[in-house]
C-alpha cells in the first residue's frame, strides 16, 4: 500500500481494515520527496558546495567515530555563512509564520547525518508499482522544494489511473494561498477511489 499519509496512523489502520490499496502522492508536501539526492543537486548547484558539503559529511562521520557528538546545524537559514539543511526564502517565511506553543518549541536544529540520510531516501524509485492503485499528484508550477520538473516526469512514470492536479505556486502554497483548491481535489479524489463498496 505505498501512500503518502503513513504519518497518519488512523488512515492506513481503517484502509487496511478494509484491504484497500491506494496512493496518493501530494508532491507539493513537505513529506514527500521524488528523490532527494537529485533535490539537493537542485540547493546546492555549484561543484563547490556540493564539495564542501562533502567534507562536512566525511568530517563528520570520523568525529563520531572518535567519540564526539553529531554535528547539528540549522534546518533552515537563507544566511550564507550559516551552515543549515536548507535555504529556501519559501520555506523560512513559511515556519516562521507558526508559533509553536512551549512545549513544542525546538532550536530549530537538525543533526548534519541527517541530510547525509536524507540523500539516501528515494521513493520515486517505487512510482512504476503502484499502478493499479490510483495516483493523485498535486503539483506546485513554481516549486523550487519538490522541483516541479522532477514531480512531473515522475508522472509521467507513473502508470494508470492516475490523475495530476497543478496550482500556481510554490511549496507552501498549497497549505494556504491555495489550500481550498488542494484540500478539495484531495478530498474529491479520496471519496472517488477510497468510498466504502456496497456488501448487497
């Protein structure tokens, strides 16, 4: 059952109760990658960043061997001399828009092996198996977190049925300039494929 909502534990317990497959692939999500090594070919476009990241990573790895903690740097900084995991102006403006209550509030830190892992994960791989179970892709045309030329020609990979919804915007669009839009089309779709069939 490949789906993009497995975050969402009482989704796929009643889908699996009832034994029905399906997938659904918001390509604009932050949880759902295409394939992140090639995504941050797209961050880091210059031999000399990806050479230094490099660096980072394998400086990294001998430290923890000797003992040392794992480096940590910022998820997200557009500050050039600061070392984080991303630099999306997109993707600042749109955690900072959120205040965390106490309880939740973090450094806003992850570990450098993190990205190391993160370029390791590639679902897209998978998008030629998962036809017959019906495929919803909702695609930002302006999306430089899940490049939009990577989302689309993992579309095109895709086999039937599946069905590919576009907005105007980036990442975050979707979760708010254009949430009615999204929501909508993913609930349509969800009812379409996942409504429960007659036992008469």
């Amino acid at each position: 059952m490949p789906e993009a909502y497995g975050q969402i534990p009482q989704l796929r317990a009643a889908l699996e109760a009832r034994g029905a497959g399906y997938a659904m692939a918001v390509a604009c999500s932050t949880w759902v990658w295409i394939n992140h090594y090639e995504q941050g070919k797209h961050r880091n476009p210059s031999p000399e960043a990806k050479q230094q990241l490099q660096e980072r990573f394998t400086d990294d790895e001998r430290a923890l061997m000797r003992g040392a903690e794992p480096e940590r740097q910022f998820l997200i900084s557009n500050d050039p001399d600061v070392p984080s995991a991303y630099k999306d102006p997109a993707m600042a403006e749109y955690e900072n828009q959120w205040t965390l209550w106490e309880n939740a509030r973090y450094d806003r830190k992850v570990t450098l092996r993190s990205t190391l892992k993160a370029q390791m994960y590639d679902p897209g791989v998978w998008i030629e198996r998962i036809a017959p179970t019906p495929l919803l892709m909702i695609v930002g045309t302006q999306d430089t977190v899940t490049p939009t030329d990577m989302a689309l020609a993992a579309y095109e990979r895709a086999g039937e049925p599946k069905k590919l919804s576009t907005y105007d915007g980036g990442h975050f669009d979707a979760y708010v300039k254009h949430f009615n839009e999204t929501a909508v089309g993913a609930g349509e779709w969800f009812v379409q494929h996942l409504k429960p069939t007659s036992t008469n």
